[in-house]
C-alpha cells in the first residue's frame, strides 16, 4: 500500500509513473480526496516488513485480501486500509 499526498498534478504525475513501471501490478485507488492538511506530515517513504512478525502483532493488521490480492476486495474495505496505514504512521 501506498499513500501520495500533495497537489492534484503531482500526485497524478507520480501515480502515472507508478503504472508505467513493470514492476508494479494490481494498482487499485483506493481513496482520492482534497485534504485541508497531511494525513501524514513525516513521511518521506515508509516500509513495514510483515514477515518479521505475526500478522496479530502488527496494531490495526487485517488480512483483507485473505492471503490473495482481489481489487474488489480492497474497493469494499477501503476504510480498513485506511486504518492500517494510519497506524503505521504512528510512533511505535
């Protein structure tokens, strides 16, 4: 999951350059919105590695995908990922 937040163009601009890379696939937005200010201000990038724990010990983790990417899946859950990335943008 990937969180871009800043003007229209620019997150438009790094969403595109995000499709044309190969490495990327199953793209799916979850949530587009005007903000009046930063979910998250102190993010520059951020990588949990989820192998390192137990999916229960990771706060606000659940399995929405079921062990499998579905874009259906995550367009119903939208508020659930939303939860999850905001708790990794909380100090630990």
């Amino acid at each position: 999951m990937q969180v871009l937040e800043g003007s229209f163009e620019d997150v438009h601009e790094i969403y595109d350059s995000i499709l044309k890379d190969s490495r990327n696939n199953g793209n799916v937005i979850l949530l587009e919105e005007e903000i009046e200010q930063r979910d998250f201000p102190n993010w520059s990038m951020g990588f949990q590695n989820l192998e390192a724990s137990e999916p229960e010990d990771v706060p606000g983790f659940i399995d929405i995908f079921n062990g499998k990417l579905d874009k259906e899946v995550a367009l119903k859950n939208t508020a659930k990922a939303v939860k999850l990335l905001i708790n990794f943008s909380k100090p630990r």
